[in-house]
C-alpha cells in the first residue's frame, strides 16, 4: 500500500512538471519567437538576435544571437524552418543569408549565403519558392531560387529601377527600396524610390522568373515611395512615401491598383516617413516618421472604401525605422535605432491609440522585428 501511494505521488508530481513545463494552450498560444535585425557597424550590436515574447503582458527575455554583418531586414518563411536576412553594405559585400530556424528555442544554423548582386539590399521576402531582395544602392530587385533543404541557389534574376524623381538630391541615382508579393500570390510589388511608382512583375508559378509588366503605377513626383502593406482581405495597398510624409492608398483586384487616396503622415515635411502596417484586424493603420517628431501616425481606415481618416500620433524613441503589432493585436513594438531600444506599447483596440507600457529592450541599433507564431 506504502508503495503504491509512493508511485501515485511520483506519477502526479510528474504530470504536473510536464504540465507546467509545457503550459496550457492559453500560454503556449501567447509565446511568440521574436526575430530581430540591427545595424552592427562602427559602433553597432553583433547581428541577429531572437526572443520569447509573450503577447499576453508583454514581457520578453533573451534567447540566442548570430553574428553577421549589418542584417537591417529579415523575413520567416510561412512554415517558421528558415530565416533569410539581408546584409545591407556596399558593393561585392552585400549578400543575402539562409538561416535553419529552430522557433522553440530561437536557434539559427547558417545555411549559406549568396551576393545580391545590387549593392545595399534593405529588404527581403519569400514565397517558399523564391527569396526576393529590394536593393537600395543597386536599385534593383534580386531573386534566388530556394533549394529543398531551405538553402539558395545564385541569383537568378536581376531588375533594374529608374531615377526620373524630381527631388535634387535624393532621387539622383536608382533606389528600390521593398518588395512585396500580392495576397493572390500572382504578382510582385516593388517601390521604386527615384521613380516615384510602383513597379509590378507577374510571377510564374512554374520557375522563379519574373516578368516586367508595364503597367507601372505612378505616385505623385518627389514622394519617394518606400514601404508598402495590403489590408487582411486583400483589397487595399498602402505605400507610406518617404520623402513627402504622405500615405497613398489604393484598391487592389487582380493585379490592377487604383489610386483611391493620399493623405499626410508627416506634418513636419522631415522627409524621413519609414514604415507602414495595419492592426491585425485591418481596423487601424500605423506608419512611422523619422528625423523630427520621430513617432507614429495612426489612422482608422474605412472598412467600407479602405480611406484613411487620422486619430492620432504617439512620440517615440529616436529614429523609429521598423515597427511590428503581435498577431493578436495587443502590442505594438517599434525598433528605435538611434535610442538603441524596442520600445513596447499597447493597443487601445477601439481607439487604435498606444499606451506606453514603460517596458523596452535595449540593443543596439535595432532596425527590423519579425514575429514566428
């Protein structure tokens, strides 16, 4: 009877270990690996940095780094195995990295990495497929084929921007500055910085090709268009334009985009507007300012015309590039390189207002935050 009472106690103690140690699904759900880039030079941090963040109260703790050089945009792959991450330097330096993504403990194996080809990648996306890189000094947009084992093959495919902006400084040379594919998975959107248009190439669905369509679509001269996000459903674009401070919205069907609103983010013409995304629910729209005021600008959006209609804005730390919001909705991280913080905020979810939370991480340098769920 001793005995069986021993084995009864041990049997509960450890079931309760391996409950506690797993979590309910209400903790596992609210656990998110958070994946974060920075810029590692003069004085900057050692490259890539992964941590547990909880979407519930926001709290967060440190779990694994990797060192490489200036990874100033990252993306996950949809099915969370691998992390491709750019290197954002001049000339032959600038290359795109694959990355073995282990989210339960944030660990990344380098797989192997390919040059770009056009110099100063800023941004990198992939569809499984393809991995696709927006190179600000080259002024092009690279593709790479990815190989079964999340690996990448050399570029296969270079595309040239133009510089035909008005501004007399800044769109002298070519930039393009992001790239993005289409909910319908049928095209490639690409903001052409010194052109101030939209670029879009058809994709195959049989190879990684891409092609050119001239169907480009114009933004009004001297805006600098730079980041770019679509509503939940599909319906609505939205380019935050860095040089005039302004929002530009369009609707979106099979492939076509139709300019339906412009609006400022920026009421002090700093020319530093940065980033652009939408809560989860596509009820509110973000886009961020940099170089006076530095902050965000929150919009409601019009769920029946996708317009745009101000509510607020809410200051930031020193030079907000990247932001992020949880799937959930509930907080709002941005990346404040010059204050070498992510500051953390919370959503007023009717409002669409940030809290400050008081809570921050420092690092040096953090210029991108990705979520893997």
């Amino acid at each position: 009877m001793h005995k069986l009472f021993i084995i009864l106690l041990l049997s509960s103690m450890i079931s309760s270990a391996c409950t506690h140690r797993g979590g309910s699904d209400k903790n596992n759900q609210s656990e998110l690996t958070m994946v974060v880039g920075t810029y590692t030079s003069p004085e900057g941090s050692k490259g890539i940095y992964t941590y547990r963040f909880n979407e519930d109260n926001g709290d967060f703790y440190l779990l694994d780094s990797v060192e490489v050089s200036n990874p100033s945009y990252l993306t996950i792959s949809d099915d969370n195995r691998f992390v491709y991450a750019v290197s954002e330097l001049k000339g032959d330096e600038s290359a795109v990295h694959a990355y073995a993504f282990n989210k339960v403990d944030g660990s990344l194996k380098h797989l192997n990495s390919k040059p770009t080809v056009g110099g100063g990648p800023c941004f990198v996306t992939t569809d499984g497929k393809k991995v696709v890189t927006a190179n600000y000094y080259g002024g092009s947009v690279s593709t790479f084929p990815v190989r079964y084992d999340g690996s990448l093959d050399s570029i296969s495919g270079l595309y040239l921007g133009e510089a035909t902006g008005t501004h007399p400084k800044r769109q002298q040379k070519p930039h393009v500055h992001c790239v993005q594919f289409t909910p319908d998975s049928n095209y490639i959107l690409a903001t052409d910085f010194s052109s101030d248009r939209i670029l879009k190439y058809a994709v195959n669905a049989k190879d990684d090709k891409l092609f050119p369509s001239t169907d480009t679509i114009q933004i009004t001269p001297g805006s600098g268009p730079r980041h770019l996000t679509f509503s939940p459903d599909g319906n609505y674009i939205y380019v935050i334009n860095e040089l005039s401070g302004k929002v530009t919205a369009f609707s979106y069907t099979d492939g076509r985009l139709k300019e339906i609103q412009s609006i400022t983010a920026d009421t002090l013409h700093a020319g530093g507007s940065a980033d652009i995304h939408l809560s989860p629910d596509g009820k509110y729209l973000y886009a961020s300012n940099r170089l006076e005021g530095d902050g965000i600008a929150i919009f409601e959006v019009n769920p029946e015309s996708g317009t745009l209609a101000k509510v607020g804005y809410q200051l930031t730390g020193i030079h907000p590039r990247n932001f992020n919001i949880t799937p959930n909705g509930k907080y709002l991280l941005v990346a404040c390189r010059d204050s070498h913080a992510i500051q953390i905020f919370e959503r007023d979810m009717q409002s669409g207002l940030l809290i400050p939370t008081g809570k921050e991480i420092e690092l040096n340098k953090p210029v991108c935050i990705q979520f893997a769920q």
